[in-house]
C-alpha cells in the first residue's frame, strides 16, 4: 500500500513546485504592469474632478470622452490579441505597455473637449490587445486547474490600482508646477511609470514554458506535457477554427455577459468619485481618498472567488453570485441619502464587481483552447469593450438629465441583474 500510494505524491509535488515557480516568476511582473495599465485608464476619474471645472466640460462631455477610450479599444483588440497568440506574447505586450505610457503621459497637455476625445481615443487603442493578451499569455503557462487562482492574482491590480492610485492623485491634484494645475501633473506623472517598465518587459518576460530556463528540466516537462494533454482533451472532444468558436452559443453568451460587465465595471468606476462628491459635498482631494475604500475593501473577496472556484471546479455561480451581489449594493446606494450608508453599499457593489472576475475570465478555456480561445477571450473583451464606452456614457447622460444619480444607477443595477441571469445558461463544464 505505501508503495503504491508515491507515485501519485511525486506528481503532485512537482506540480506544486512548478505552478508556485511560475507564479513567482510572472504574477508580480504582470501584477505591476496591470496596476499601472488600471491607474492609466480611470485616473481621469480622479483628474475631472477639476479638468472639469476647468475647461467647462459638462457631464455629458466628460462621459463621452471617458467612453470613447473603448472605440479606439475596439479597433486593435482582436486583431492584437491573436497576435499575441500566434507571433509573440512578449514583445506584443511590452510595445503596448510603451505604447500607452507615452500617451498616457501625452494627455496631461489637453486643452479643450476635442483634444480630450482623441487622447482617450490613442489611449484606448495603445491599451487594446493588452488584457486580452494576457489572459491568453496566462493560458501558456496554466493548466484549466489552478488558472482562476492565477487571474484573481494578477487581477487584483484592479482594486490595489484604485488603493494606492487614490491617495497618490489626491496627492497630485495639489501640485501647481510651471503653471500647470494639479490635474495635468496626475496624468503626466502618472503616465511616465508605464514607458520605462515596458521596456523591461521586453527584456524579462518568457514567451512559453519551452523557453524557460528558470524552470528545471523536469518541471518544463511535466508542465508543458499538462497544457499539451490539456489540449488534445478539448480537440478530442471537438476542435473548433476560430469562425465556428466566435459563433458558438456560449461564446455569444459570454460577450453578452461581457458588455453588461464591462457597462457596470467603468460606468461604476469612472463615475465613483463625482457620486461620492455629490453625495458628500467634500472636496477632490477628500473624495479621491474616500472613493479608494470600496476597492480596498473587495480586494480580498476577489482573492477568495478566484481560489473558491478552482477549488471546486465550479465557474457560472462563482459569476453569478458577485453579480446580483454587486446589484444589491447598487440598490443600497440608490435608496440612501446617507454619507456612511452610501459609501458602505458602494462598498457591497464593488466587492460583487470586481468578485465575478477570476471565474469569469477562466470560463473561455473552459470550452475552448488554443487560437480558438484566444479569438473567444478577444471576442469578449471586443462585444466587453463596447459596454465599457456605454456606461460612462449613459451614466453622464442620465446624470445630466436628472440632475441626480439616481436613474443611472438603476441602469447598473439592472445590467448586473440581466448579466447574473444571463451567465447561468452557460452549460455547465468542469475543467477536468
């Protein structure tokens, strides 16, 4: 009996070793990286709290030009993503990563609506194949088993991006320096971080595990003969081209749930700070600080739905849940007028937005591998990004007309609500 019962602990040691080796060496990299590529987009958040005021943008103006960051995304999105899967994951995500730091930084120049509309557009484009392009990198090194862990971890950026981007541009906001006020100073600095790291990245990212000489001989083995094993499972069952994939039922669901996840994600998250300033009447540098909590507060629960799913092997509730989660605390916020109480239910939405992410993100392999699931994941993020440019929009829209927040936050609860039905007609499919 003990004889027979080793070699099943050998593999499983050297599987630990090997996933915890990878995760060290790419997760903080791609961690960072995120980070910068998520304090790059929303900071404008933060900066309308006086750009507006400053060059006379109405709510709708900056709605739009918050939004039209996405239209640029759609154009370069599934075009630079299977590029990442088929020529080169490093040096596609490192020329982005150059590519919208320079922009980024750019934008701290702008002086009227139509030169905000086209550096939220350039930005837009530069950042395009960048999260896809990951989730397809991360698809090289990691089995089905363990891959939500590994997208909770580097997507943690998102919260830890609103964590330490908050207090940093409220520091910012203060700065007058060469007759530029402090908005301009946000973008600028902000934006400079992304250009030397990128080139980083050129140098330090491994395109696949073949190529790893970190990695020992045996654990190059054991994880390429997994993905490869992996692979052949799903052809076997059935090998999709990437027309048929882009047509499948579930692919068509996960882009539907996708544009409602992405409407709440930014028209939530742009919006957050001038809610919290109308709600509270405090000022930008008071506001910035305060909108960070709700982030801070679902850093964790993403953490905890990333390791929950993969230790059941269970992805549709692991996206259902967050959602009507996330509709709750919208529902909360829309029926108080209370400081505390309003933070604290903006605090339960974003826990169930930023919850659904791991298992959400995981779910294309799920079904598909390869090019395949690379032109699935692009697919999603496109039909996503399109939700992205809606929200921001019918938020400021609806903010305009009002005169309130009121009905646009209806409207996200009502996304999060239709998007939680939604996910739960996927079929259900274990990764192994």
């Amino acid at each position: 009996m003990a004889q027979a019962s080793m070699p099943a602990a050998a593999p499983l040691s050297l599987a630990e070793t090997t996933r915890k080796k990878i995760t060290r060496r790419l997760i903080p990299l791609l961690m960072v990286l995120f980070v910068l590529n998520q304090i790059d987009r929303v900071n404008i958040s933060y900066a309308g709290l006086q750009m507006t005021k400053e060059l006379h943008f109405s709510n709708t103006t900056f709605g739009f030009g918050s939004g039209i960051f996405f239209l640029g995304y759609c154009i370069f999105d599934i075009p630079g993503t299977m590029l990442v899967a088929l020529w080169s994951a490093r040096r596609i995500i490192a020329g982005l990563v150059i590519a919208w730091g320079i922009v980024a930084t750019l934008s701290g120049f702008i002086s009227n609506a139509h030169e905000f509309y086209i550096a939220r557009f350039m930005l837009g484009a530069a950042e395009a194949p960048f999260f896809p392009g990951l989730l397809v990198y991360l698809s090289f090194w990691y089995p089905a088993k363990g891959r939500a862990k590994a997208v909770a971890l580097f997507m943690t950026a998102m919260p830890i991006a609103q964590i330490i981007g908050a207090p940093i541009s409220a520091a910012l906001l203060n700065i007058h320096w060469f007759g530029l006020t402090g908005w301009h100073w946000l973008l600028i600095i902000e934006g400079l971080p992304a250009v030397v790291l990128g080139i980083a990245t050129m140098l330090y990212l491994t395109e696949k595990p073949a190529q790893a000489e970190w990695l020992e001989p045996r654990e190059r083995d054991w994880i390429i003969g997994e993905l490869d094993r992996e692979h052949a499972q799903k052809n076997a069952e059935r090998k999709y081209s990437v027309w048929e994939a882009v047509r499948h039922r579930e692919t068509i669901l996960l882009a539907i749930v996708s544009f409602c996840g992405y409407n709440i994600q930014y028209g939530f998250t742009l919006w957050l700070p001038q809610m919290v300033q109308k709600m509270s009447g405090l000022s930008p540098v008071a506001v910035t600080l305060l909108s960070a909590i709700p982030w801070a507060v679902s850093w964790p629960f993403m953490l905890l739905m990333g390791w929950n799913s993969d230790r059941t092997d269970e992805r549709r509730w692991h996206v259902a849940i967050p959602f009507f989660v996330g509709a709750l605390g919208l529902g909360l916020a829309r029926a108080t007028d209370s400081v505390p109480l309003g933070l604290a239910a903006f605090t339960v939405a974003a826990i169930g937005i930023n919850g659904r992410l791991p298992a959400f993100w995981s779910l294309p392999n799920s079904f598909f591998s390869g090019t395949a699931a690379a032109a699935v994941i692009a697919t999603m993020n496109f039909i996503g990004i399109i939700g992205g440019f809606v929200g921001p929009y019918v938020v400021g829209f609806l903010s305009n007309k009002t005169g309130t927040y009121a009905s646009a936050v209806a409207y996200l609860l009502g996304s999060a609500v239709l998007a939680g039905i939604l996910i739960l007609f996927l079929r259900p499919r274990r990764s192994h």
